[in-house]
C-alpha cells in the first residue's frame, strides 16, 4: 500500500488543547475512511480503553473558540461538542477499529507524533545551548544571540483590525 497519509495533513489535524496534542474525532474518522458516528460507536463500545487521559469531551467554551478558528457556519457544520483523542487514544484506536486502512493510518499517525516530540525536543536543545553560550561569551556577542533568539522564536500572529479605520 502506497502512501495512504501524507505526514503533513496529519500534522495539520493536530491541535495542542489542554497542554496536550490531541486529534480531533471529524479528522481522524476521516483519515481511517468512516463516518464520525461509525467511529464514535465503536469507541462507546469499548469506553474502558478509553480513560481520560486517552479521549476526553471539550468543553463548549473550547468548541466555539475552536468553531471560530474553522469559520464555519451557525447553520451548518457540527452541532455537537466533538471527541477528541490523545496521543495514547489514537494508538488504542488501532485495537477498536480493525480494517487494514485504519493499521496503515495509524502507523502514520504515531509516525507524525514522534516527528513532532523530536522537533519539539530538537528546539528546547538548541536554545539550552544559546543560553549556555550567551552565559560563557561577553557583551560583544549580546547582537549575535540576540538575532538568533529572534530567529528561533515564532513571531506573534499579527490580527487585522476589525471594522473601519
């Protein structure tokens, strides 16, 4: 079987909520190829696999903020709160759904969240080092850590002013 995941559309569906990455039940019953409530059931059928550190419900605030970042409509789209799966529940989903997509995709899945442990890892380390160099060096060098520091760190989302100017 060829490629059945590309590891980016994965990365795209994964969502930091609660200090933990997590998918959400729409994207990943897509990814397997069944429908939402197909993958819900089978879930219910088999709660005691899923305790709350695996799959938990949002919280309606949670759900708008997330709602508001998708730009979907108050009439139509998902009318209720979604289901979403930690790193460990999506590996458990492997043992409730059985087809030999749903072994593939999620293969790629726990492919995608070790990459993203590793970049996430990767960057604590080198700006470990920065700080250990910058203790080391005098102010001479002040400029050049300063500009890497600027380099690693991702910008603040600039937002577009609402209304008339």
């Amino acid at each position: 079987m060829k490629d059945l995941v590309i590891a980016e559309r994965i990365e795209n569906k994964i969502y930091f909520i609660r200090g933990q990455k997590v998918m959400m039940d729409h994207d990943l019953a897509a990814l397997y190829g069944v429908e939402t409530k197909v993958l819900i059931q089978a879930v219910k059928r088999n709660l005691e696999r899923f305790p709350e550190d695996f799959m938990f419900l949002l919280t309606e605030k949670e759900f708008k903020i997330l709602r508001s970042q998708f730009v979907t409509s108050s009439w139509g789209g998902r009318r209720y709160i979604p289901y979403v799966f930690t790193e460990q529940g999506v590996a458990m989903l492997s043992s409730v759904l059985r087809s030999k997509r749903a072994i593939q995709v999620n293969i790629q899945i726990m492919r995608t969240f070790t990459k993203l442990k590793s970049l996430l890892a990767t960057h604590k380390d080198l700006q470990r080092k920065i700080e250990e160099m910058e203790k080391k060096y005098d102010q001479q060098f002040r400029v050049v850590f300063d500009a890497i520091r600027s380099l690693i760190t991702p910008p603040e989302p600039k937002r577009k002013k609402i209304g008339f100017l």
